[in-house]
C-alpha cells in the first residue's frame, strides 16, 4: 500500500463562536433554557456551546413562522419567492468551502465528501426547488402551502437534510421551524446566517437548536401545520402517534437495512467499489446504506477476496485530510451501538473480519468491518447498524435473491449488479424498496424523489413529488 503525506484542508476558513443562540424572526437571540456543547468526534475537542430550546422558545419560532407566512412569504409570489431561493442557493456554492469544513468538523465525514457530495447537492436541491416556485400550477398537487411546517433531522448528514425540508417548504410558500440534531447544529446555525445575508423575511426560517425534548415541543406545537421528520423508525413512529387525531400532515423518513445484491454476471472490479461506497460511504451513517450485500454463491469467494484486499486500502482517519476514505463514527452513543450490535453478531455465530488500519487514539473510531456466514434470523441481518459494518449472504437464483433482500421490515433502498438490462427491470418490479440503483449506488439528485416503503416511513423527498408535502392538494 502507497504511503501518503497528510493533505489536511486548513479549518482557518471557519469562526466558530464560542456559543450560539437561536434563531428566530431573523435573529439570534439567547434562549431561555438550558445550552449544550457541540463536539468534534474526530478529536472529542468541545467546539461550542449551543442553546437548547425550550417550550417557550419553540412557542415563538413558530409565532414568527406564521407571522412571517400569513404577512409575507404566503402573500409574496412564486416568481420572487424563487429569487430568495436562488439567491440562498449562490451564496452555498459561494460560501462552499466554509461549510464542508465546518460539516467535517462537527460531524466527522471526510473532507472529500462534505466537499464534493453535501454541499454540492444541498446547493442542487436550493437550485431545483426555486425553479419549482413559479410553476406549482403545473405540480399535480395544487399551489396552496399548508403554514407553518416543523422539521426535524438528524446528524447523518446535517446540512443535506436541511435543505431537503427547507427548500421545497419554501418554494410552496410555507414557514418553518426546524431542530437539528444535538451532535451537529453547527452548519444549520451557518445556513441561518446565511438566510441573513441573503436578507430572507425575518420568520421564514427559524433554527431551533436542542434534543428530543425540542423534538417534542415542535411535534405537539398546535400552530404548527406540518411535521416532517428524518430519524429513526423508533421516535418516527413516536411522532405519528402524537399527530394522529390532528389535522397535521405529516411525512417520515426512517431506517433501512438495504440490499445490495451481486449477480455472477456483474463487472466485478465496479460490483466492489460499488459494495464499498454502499456501505463505507459516510462511515456507513446513512439510511439508504448497501448493509445488506447478497452475493451469488458463484462468485461470493471471488468477491469477497476482492472485497477485502479493496478495504484494506481504505484510508481511515482525520476527516480533514483529503485523502481520508473514512472519517468518525459521530458520538460515543453511536459507536457503543455499533460495538455491541456487531458484538452481537460474532456471538450469534458469524464471521468478522475488519480491515487492518491503525485508529487514532482521541475520538470515536470503528475499523471498516465485514461478517460472512450470516443468516437471515441474525441480528446483524435484520437490524439498522448504521455504522461501517456490511453483512454479507449468498443466493442462487433471482428469486432468491428477491425473497431475501425483502425479507426486511424496512424498505427504503436497494441495488443491482449485473449485466443483463432485462434483469435489473425485473428485479427493480420486485424489490419492495423506494429506490433501486443499478450498477451503481448512493447516488442522489434532486430531480429524483427519494423515500421508502413499510418501516422506513412515507412520503417522497426530492423530485416533483417532494412538493406533495408542503402543499394542500389539487382540490383546494
Ligand atoms: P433519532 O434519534 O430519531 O433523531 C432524529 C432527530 O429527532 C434528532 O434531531 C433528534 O434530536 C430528534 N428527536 C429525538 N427524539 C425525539 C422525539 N421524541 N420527538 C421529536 N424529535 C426527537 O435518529 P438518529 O439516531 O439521530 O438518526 C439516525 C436515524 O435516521 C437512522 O435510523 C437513519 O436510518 C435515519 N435516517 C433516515 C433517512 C431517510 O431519509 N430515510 C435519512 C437519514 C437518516 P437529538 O439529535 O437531540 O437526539
Ligand atoms: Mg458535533
């Protein structure tokens, strides 16, 4: 293996304060509750303290929100809400750089992919959407917003979250207040800066920093019209209990446990590096992530030595260096449950292998790990790990392959690899998954609606679809 000389992106491009308010109405203001710390998981370095949002705090957010929507942004055109939009979508590409670092540093993803993955895409969906806003006549769900939408996402991917809820709830005219995660509130208090200097109607967005208990204030808020979240099946299914019997509409967007699934037909050296951005992309912190690989026995000893030389050549460490592959698991909580599940897996009879790299001795780290001899009752097999962690079955035939790449309660993603077209058709009929990839995998664009079946909640992201959520329906 090549040794490299570290190529670290300098951070002097970012100021992080030492502590942070809310925003609300279009400014910062101190909250009137308790604050939290943010930290670095690469190096457990406290980056700032952060205001954890009260009941009363939520309360005016979403005073601000509506009043912003019913004096403002309602009454405003799609053509001049489309400038803002436009405008804020500028300023991300222009401020790009600041963000991917400051991204990487709260969050511990490679630079390499906040840099030429988030921010890329977060500026596509600002992009797309504000071309939406003049033209929701033509969406097939009415032009009419629904008020005031409550958002909450997790610390997967922070910025990119927030600009799938932000920027198609705009684009319809609606308001919001949105929480991002505890580990990861820094770039949604950057983005808030940025709806300042893009001199967005104080109200329009409002930033809302806290933990569950935020979480909750938003969801039960009785002026808010909208609840959309991105989090686990568990608090997913929390929240639909909490709104059931209101008139709030709602969308989920949960776990996975996806199925990528390698024919012996495939070309193999595309099938690994496929394999390997599905599951070791984001440390695996991602919902749609390629957990699952169903080889065909065939070829499963083939691919799996091709797998592991290929992992070993994974570079994991300083998500600001430019060649890091893999960065931090994002808090101590998540790598406790990454260990115990894949703990769990050795016990209950599977194999682990775990690439050789060295593991830097501050912050919260996981070698890129495989199991084989896993079967389908396994713990591994069914349940989200949501770290670098792949379980790996085989197959025969495709309907094989089918009944187990359903057997799942969750149903957001899945992938194929082969070289047949006439298979890849009959296999995306079949898969009871939101999203099927072929030949390829973890791409995302934001003309492509994104959501999943069963478990993994309802309503679609992105796409002409995305706009379904945040307006009232062709009837009204
Ligand atoms: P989580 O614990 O459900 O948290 C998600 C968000 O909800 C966070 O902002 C969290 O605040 C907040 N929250 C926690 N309890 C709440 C409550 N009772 N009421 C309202 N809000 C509450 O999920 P996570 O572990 O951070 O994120 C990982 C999960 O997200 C995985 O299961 C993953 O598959 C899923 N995910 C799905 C998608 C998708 O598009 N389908 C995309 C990304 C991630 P705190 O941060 O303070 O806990
Ligand atoms: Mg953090």
């Amino acid at each position: 293996m090549f040794e490299y000389a570290p190529a670290p992106e300098s951070r002097a491009i970012v100021d992080i304060k030492p502590s942070y308010g809310l925003f609300i109405d279009g400014e910062f203001v101190d909250g009137t509750g308790k604050a939290f710390k943010t930290i670095n998981p690469a190096t457990e370095e406290v980056l700032a303290e952060v205001a954890e949002a009260s009941d009363a705090d939520v309360d005016a957010a979403v005073k601000a929100a509506r009043r912003a929507y019913t004096r403002v942004w309602s009454r405003m055109s799609g053509a001049e809400r489309a400038k803002y939009l436009y405008r804020i979508a500028r300023i991300i590409q222009e401020r790009g750089r600041e963000l991917a670092v400051l991204e990487s540093i709260d969050n511990g993803k490679p630079i390499k992919e906040s840099r030429d993955v988030d921010i890329p895409v977060v500026a596509a969906h600002f992009f797309y959407y504000a071309g939406w806003a003049d033209k929701l006549e033509h969406s097939g769900y009415g032009s009419t917003p629904l008020g005031v939408a409550g958002q909450i996402i997790p610390w997967n991917f922070p910025l990119l979250m927030l600009a799938w809820k932000i920027a198609p709830a705009l684009a319809c005219g609606n308001t919001v207040v949105l929480k991002p995660a505890e580990t990861t509130p820094l770039t949604a208090l950057l983005f808030a800066e940025i709806c300042q200097q893009a001199d967005l109607p104080p109200g329009v967005v409002n930033i809302v920093t806290g933990a569950g208990e935020t979480g909750r204030a938003i969801v039960s808020h009785p002026d808010v019209d909208k609840v959309a979240f991105t989090g686990s099946t568990d608090v997913g299914k929390a929240i639909a209990r909490a709104v059931a019997g209101t008139d709030k509409k709602v969308t989920l967007e949960l776990g996975g446990k996806a199925a990528n699934i390698v024919f012996d037909d495939a070309p193999l050296d595309q099938a690994i590096e496929g394999i390997v951005n599905g599951i070791f992309f984001n440390q695996g912190h991602v919902c749609c992530a390629g957990s699952r690989l169903l080889v065909q026995e065939s070829v499963a000893d083939e691919v799996m030595e091709r797998l592991k030389r290929r992992m070993a050549t994974l570079r994991v460490g300083d998500p600001l260096d430019k060649n890091t592959d893999v960065g931090a698991i994002n808090s101590a909580e998540q790598l406790a449950k990454i260990r115990e599940l894949s703990d769990i897996g050795e016990a209950e009879g599977a194999e682990r292998w775990s690439a050789p790299c060295e593991l830097p001795s501050n912050g919260y780290w996981f070698a890129p790990t495989v199991f084989t001899g896993v079967s389908q009752a396994h713990r591994i097999a069914r349940e989200e790990i949501f770290g670098p962690v792949l379980s790996v079955l085989t197959f025969r035939t495709p309907s094989e392959a089918i009944e187990k790449a359903n057997n799942t309660p969750f149903g957001l993603s899945a992938g194929v690899w082969t070289d047949k077209g006439s298979r890849i058709l009959s296999m995306a009929n079949r898969l009871r998954a939101g999203v099927v990839w072929a030949n390829t995998f973890n791409k995302f664009d934001p003309t492509s609606p994104f959501g999943g079946y069963k478990e993994s909640g309802y309503g679609r992201e992105g796409g002409r679809h995305g706009l379904e959520g945040y307006l009232k329906g062709e009837d009204s």
